[in-house]
C-alpha cells in the first residue's frame, strides 16, 4: 500500500505535458474562446489565420495565445464589459494577433485588460479600440510590448483615453513598437520602471505621461500631430519620476514651440543628445506649480470624500 501512494505522489509531482490547442474552422476548437477555457498553465492556443467575432476571459498561469499565421483577427466583441482579451492569470505571452474595434458603455474598451501579473506583447495589432491595453491593477509583474502597433481609435473629448494605460506595476517596457492615428494620449505609466525603446510615437495630445519611478526614454521618434491639442510637449513626467531621455527625436508638426519633455518633477531629468529644432525646446517646466497645487487639491478632496464615507458607513452601521 505504501509502494501505491509513493508511485501515487510522484505522479503528482510530475507536470502535466504542455499541450498545443488549435483554433479554426476545421480545427479541434472552431473559436479562440472555447480553446482558452480549457488551457491549463504551459499550454499554447494556436489559432489560424481568420475573423473571428470572439472574446475570451481566464485566470489560468502561463498561457500563449498566438496566431499561426498573419491575418489573426479577434473583433467587435468583449467579455465582461471590459475587452477583447481579459487576462486574470500570470506569466501570459500574446503573440502574432490583431484585436479590434473594442467598444463597451463606460468608454473604455480595451483590446487586452491585463488582472493578473506580467504580459508578453509581441507583435499585435490594435486597431479601432477605446483603449489599446489597460493594466489598471498594481504588482511586482513586468509588462513588455514589442513589435506592437497601435493604430486608430481612442476617445476624443476633455479626457481621452490612451493607447496603452498602466498602473503601479514593477516595470513597463514598450521596444519598437508604432503608435498612429490614436486620439488622445499614447502611454500612460505609473510603473515603477516605465523603459520605451526605439519607438515612433504619434499623438494628438501626448506622447508619454509617467507619475513616480524611473523613467528612461531611448531612441525613440515622438511626434506632435498637426491636430494636437494638448500642453505642447510630447512627454510630461511628474511627482519624483527620474527621467532619463537620449537620443529621441521630437517631430512637431503643430506649427507652434514645443517641448521634448515638460518636466513636473522634483528630479533634474538627465537629458543627452536629443535632436529638437530651433525654436522647440528639449525641456521647460511652466505649469509646475500650478499641477503640484492641483495634485494637493485632488488629495485632500480625496481624503474629505474618504472621512465622509467612513461617517456614514458608522452611522449606518449604528
């Protein structure tokens, strides 16, 4: 008997062999969803080329969704409300994919809404959405994009919404990738590590905006749209962000001076060879004062809002 449980443990003990999951019309799984709700952690969801009007939400670690072939589109549906792709597990690679015209009521329809930690992007398409990427929820997990193009669509208005919006995790890594035709900001970081590396970035409003942590832009091309209505600068970083830019090159196209960098920060940003033409500037921080007195202002009505809810809820409780 004991020989039994023995063999039984080491069984157990041993993982499940990674399988691949094929999607298409004369495959296993005829949609990328149904094929995602049965992977378990190291499988691959391999998917051909084709439209597939499909969403898909899971939790399960280590999973890779890939296409097979150029021509992958998942489109004009989402899955909570939220996006095409919601992905609550860690360690996840997206690859080879185009996600599309994501649209849901509160504005915010996102090709992928990262929950879990950590995402590989490598070379996927967004095309037509609210939002590109969200990955609202803070962690130690690493995001990376690479080889990603995010192209048309957005939220025009007093606040659009940006191609690609991350909150307080470890590290944000963004490396030659392409923003075109998105209203409203592009990145928006507040990563403890936010990197951007040999990218082109085109915007109507900003090309980077980074609050906290590192800040290291490289050999990227950002550009103002003719169209741009935002601060006249193509990066904003604030609170005690530590900037460091070299050699990016800022392309205005307003027909107005415009900044590389408005630098809202406590740091003296670490500028080196950066290509700007007469008449536009690498760096100024106009406005500083009058967003660090905002930032006060947003606090404490925040804490009002916080002192006046816990009064209420011992009240109620009362």
């Amino acid at each position: 008997m004991r020989a039994v449980l023995l063999a039984m443990a080491l069984l157990a003990a041993v993982p499940a062999k990674a399988r691949t999951l094929s999607v298409g019309p004369d495959q296993e799984f005829d949609r990328p969803s149904l094929a995602i709700a049965v992977a378990a952690e190291g499988d691959t969801v391999l998917i051909e080329p084709g439209t597939y009007y499909d969403c898909a939400s899971w939790a399960a670690n280590g999973i890779t969704i890939a296409g097979r072939a150029p021509g992958v589109v998942l489109t004009d549906t989402t899955c909570g409300a939220k996006a095409i792709l919601v992905i609550q597990g860690d360690d996840t690679v997206v690859r080879d994919l185009t996600l599309a015209r994501a649209r849901v009521p509160d504005g915010n329809g996102a090709g992928v809404r990262l929950e879990g930690q950590s995402l590989l992007l490598q070379r996927v398409q967004f095309v037509n959405n609210e939002v590109g990427m969200i990955a609202g929820i803070g962690g130690p997990g690493t995001i990376r994009v690479e080889q990603c193009r995010f192209e048309g669509g957005g939220v025009a208005g007093d606040q659009p919404s940006v191609a690609l919006s991350v909150g307080p995790v470890a590290a944000l890594q963004v490396a030659q990738s392409v923003f075109t035709g998105v209203k409203g900001s592009q990145v928006g970081s507040s990563a403890m590590q936010t990197e951007l590396t040999g990218n082109r970035i085109q915007t109507s409003r900003l090309a980077v905006s980074a609050a906290g942590g590192a800040l290291l832009l490289e050999d990227n091309v950002l550009e103002l749209a003719h169209d741009n209505t935002g601060r006249q600068a193509a990066v904003v970083a604030s609170g005690d962000t530590r900037v460091v830019m070299r050699r990016n090159r800022l392309a205005n196209d307003t027909g107005r001076p415009a900044a590389l960098l408005l630098d809202w920060t406590s740091e003296t940003p670490r500028l080196e060879n950066n290509i700007v033409v007469p008449g536009d500037q690498e760096v100024r921080s106009d406005g500083v004062w009058r967003h660090r007195v905002g930032a006060v202002l947003f606090e404490a009505k925040s804490s009002v809002r916080s002192l006046l809810g816990a009064a209420k809820r011992q009240v109620l409780g009362q």
